[in-house]
C-alpha cells in the first residue's frame, strides 16, 4: 500500500471515530419524571371522612354535575400519590369519578359498599418548575377492579390527566374509560373538577 492511500485510509478511520465520539457526547438521557408530594399538602387532609368535591362535565346538558359525593381521599404509601379508598367502612369503597353510577346495570346496584371500589394510587402531581405551585396531574393508567352484587368483579380501564393550582386548590381534569371488559369502547372521556371547597359552576 503506498503512502498516497495509507493517508486516506488512516483520515477516514479518524473521520469515524471523531463522529462515534461526538455521537456519544451528544447522548442525553432523560430523567424518568418524578411525583411530588408537595401538592398533597393542599389536596388532601388528615379531617375524618375528608373527600373532595368534585364534578363532572356533563356533555348532552352542557352543565356541571352537582357533586360527586363518596370520594374519600387517602395517600399513597408511596407518599406521592393521591388515591380514593374507603378506610371508615370495612368492605366498602368510593363512588371513583362517578363510576358507581355510570356501571350500575352491570354491578347490580348503585351502592358504593357493594361495588367495593378502592384505588390507592390515583392521582400524581408534576410541579411546573421546581417550587412551583401549579402544574401537571395525571391519573395513574391502570385497571380498577369493580365488584358485581351477584358475585364476582369485572375492570374498567383508568387514564388521563389535567392541570392543578395549589392557590384556587382546584384540578381540572380528564379522565379516559376503557369499557371494552363489558362490551363498550375502548376511549369513553369525562371532565372533571375536583376542589377543596365548594364550586359553583
């Protein structure tokens, strides 16, 4: 090999491992997001029998529901995460985003005991910066378990997500239903508020 080619070979082999290494500097991994538990502090409260008030959006009246009561608010043990879980009633639950009415033909009943919805983690807050007290709030994407009066359970899928304000203390939300476990669609959505205190809407 003369010395004409032996340069440019050994120019290419630099070009190539210049660009690997530039490529490997250019590499930025991302950091998972992460909860905070912040937020908690304004939505949650450690009063007896404590819920949220919260409403729906009701497409064909173009109205708000008036409130959605049955919707007891506990922690997470994870100690980031807003859940709705029935912790005063033994083998009781919560009425979920209304979910109790909207599934009463299959559950049996439109009793929150028998239809025994608990979630422990629903809700997550992600600060718009650091320190900040409004942001982003999504529902944690998972099944919830419903129980049928006659005997056994059936899932409805649970995802979506909204905005929170720690000044107003109100959420503003949106919440995605998969039906498709008791033959209906697999996207059925709802808008929701959900507040400390009481909305007139």
């Amino acid at each position: 090999m003369n010395l004409k080619n032996l340069l440019s070979v050994a120019a290419i082999a630099l070009i190539l491992v210049t660009g690997c290494k530039k490529s490997n500097n250019d590499v930025v991994e991302e950091k998972p997001e992460v909860a905070s538990a912040s937020p908690l502090a304004t939505f949650q409260s450690s009063a007896a029998n404590y819920q949220l008030f919260v409403y729906r959006y009701d497409e064909v009246t173009a109205t708000w529901t008036k409130r959605i009561a049955s919707h007891f608010s506990t922690i997470a043990s994870d100690g980031t995460s807003l859940g709705f879980t029935n912790p005063n009633v033994e083998n009781s639950g919560v009425n979920l985003f209304g979910m109790v009415g909207f599934y009463s033909t299959a559950i049996g009943t439109t009793n929150i005991k028998e239809a025994k919805i608990n979630v422990e983690k629903v809700l997550q807050f992600f600060p718009s910066a650091e320190g900040s007290k409004t942001g982003v709030v999504k529902v944690v994407t998972q099944d919830v378990v419903i129980t049928i009066k006659a005997g056994g359970t059936f899932k409805i899928g649970i995802s979506g997500e909204g905005t929170y304000d720690e000044t107003t203390k109100v959420i503003d939300l949106t919440v995605n239903f998969n039906e498709t476990a008791i033959g209906g669609a697999a996207k059925v959505t709802y808008k929701y508020k959900l507040s400390v205190a009481a909305l007139t809407l």
